[in-house]
C-alpha cells in the first residue's frame, strides 16, 4: 500500500500534472458558480478535452474539476443565495446573511479556508481508508440503499426549526414528489410525457430572483414617486426602465 501511496505521488506532483490540476480547479469553479451546472456537469463539459491527455493527467485534471466545481457552488450561495450545487445549501444559511451584513469577503474566505481543509483531511482519510470502504460498498443491496433514503428522509426533523416540523414533512414530500419526474437510474423516462425533463439544485434561484428584483423596485418606486397616489405614466416608465445605477445618479 505504501509503494502505491508514493508512486501516486510521484505521479501527481509532476509539473504538467500539476497545471492540469490548476486548470481544473479554475474551470471547475467558474461553472459550479452556475446554479444549476454542478460537478456532474463540469465533468460532462472537460471530458472531450481529456481524450487527448495521458490517463493520469487526465483523471487529475477531471478531479480538479469536481473539487472546484464543488467550491465555486458556495460562492453563488453566498452571494445571491442560489447554492451553485446541493452540497452548497448549508453554505447559505450563514453566508448569504453575512453577504447582506457587509462581510461578503470574509464569508467567502471562510468557505474557501473550510473547502481546502475539508478536501485535504477528506482525501487523506479516503486514501488510508478505501480499502475497507469498498469491502462496505459492495456490500450494499437495494434494501440498505432504501434504508439509507428513509434514513435521510426522517432526518428532515432535526434541520426544522422549532413548530415548523410539519412544514418540513411537507417539503419533504414535495421533493419526492418532484425526484419522480425525469430520468430514473435505469435510463426511463417518468412522467416527462415525451419530453426529458431536468430538474436540478436551481430550484433555489426562485426565491432569490424575485425577491431581489422586486426590493429593487422597491427603492426606484420611492425615489420616483413618495407619494404612491400620485403615480403618472413617466413615473412607471422610469421605475420600469432604468436601472438603479441611473436612478442613484439622477439624485
């Protein structure tokens, strides 16, 4: 185990080896800032560019993706707080407040700090322990995964403040109602009606947009018109049309 460990290290810390992993990173983290495009998709996205690689550098290159595509998702949860992946969404119960408060910057260097502390302890404990773990994983059978489901289904309670436990219980039974629709592991399509039909982490985005939009019209709304009685038609086409950039300089 101990020779494999440092023939992969040899193998990793070559120069073109480590620019592919540069390379991944920085691709990886501008697409996971996308709601939406996650690291499935940034992989799917630099597979054809791998072709051409030695093996090696090309798996290195497909990891520095995944880990930068798994980053950047925290930087759209803390800025707008639309997560660019799920395992994001954590990220914007803190960040996205702290955004709001005027500390952005140190929200996002705290994300980036835990980001490279997570992968590193992660990845040292995945190398030392993988042997063992694969004996567990190819012990798994539909009945530990269905176990496995129930299990992350009645957890919904401990993350559900105090009298919303019935709200969650709700959510969770919209989600599985939504995880129906589209493509199943098998490769059918359910209740698409012939169209596929995808559904992905942003779902988030529909309460950010909105309500972000609306708050701007908001201000444009009380700088045009105090008085809301008196709304003319200029007024609305001002409020309509220019953007709050216009309406700062017209004060």
């Amino acid at each position: 185990m101990l020779e494999g460990i440092l023939i992969g290290l040899n193998t990793a810390f070559t120069p073109i080896n480590l620019m592919m992993v540069l390379i991944g990173c920085f691709a990886g983290t501008f697409i996971g800032m996308l709601p939406g495009l996650g690291p499935v998709s940034a992989i799917a996205l630099m597979i054809p560019i791998t072709y051409g690689l030695d093996p090696a550098s090309g798996l290195i290159l497909i990891a520095g993706v995944y880990y930068g595509a798994v980053f950047g998702g925290s930087t759209s949860a803390i800025l707008i707080n639309a997560p660019g992946v799920s395992g994001a969404v954590a990220t914007a119960f803190d960040g996205y407040p702290m955004a709001q408060s005027g500390h952005a910057g140190k929200a996002l260097a705290i994300a980036a700090y835990s980001s490279f502390a997570g992968g590193t302890i992660g990845a040292v404990l995945l190398l030392l322990f993988v042997p063992f773990l694969a004996s567990i994983s190819l012990s798994f059978q539909s009945s530990e995964y269905f176990a496995l489901m129930v299990f992350g289904c009645t957890a919904v309670a401990a993350f559900s403040g105090e009298g919303q436990v019935l709200k969650a219980i709700l959510m969770t039974l919209v989600g599985l109602m939504l995880a129906t629709i589209g493509e199943d592991p098998s490769g059918a399509q359910r209740l698409t009606f012939g169209n596929p039909i995808c559904l992905m982490v942003s779902v988030f985005c529909c309460y950010p947009w909105p309500h972000l939009h609306l708050r701007r019209h908001c201000l444009l709304f009380s700088r045009v018109s105090p008085n809301p009685t008196r709304m003319n038609l200029n007024n609305w086409l001002r409020l309509t049309l220019i953007p709050e950039a216009d309406a700062k300089r017209g004060e």
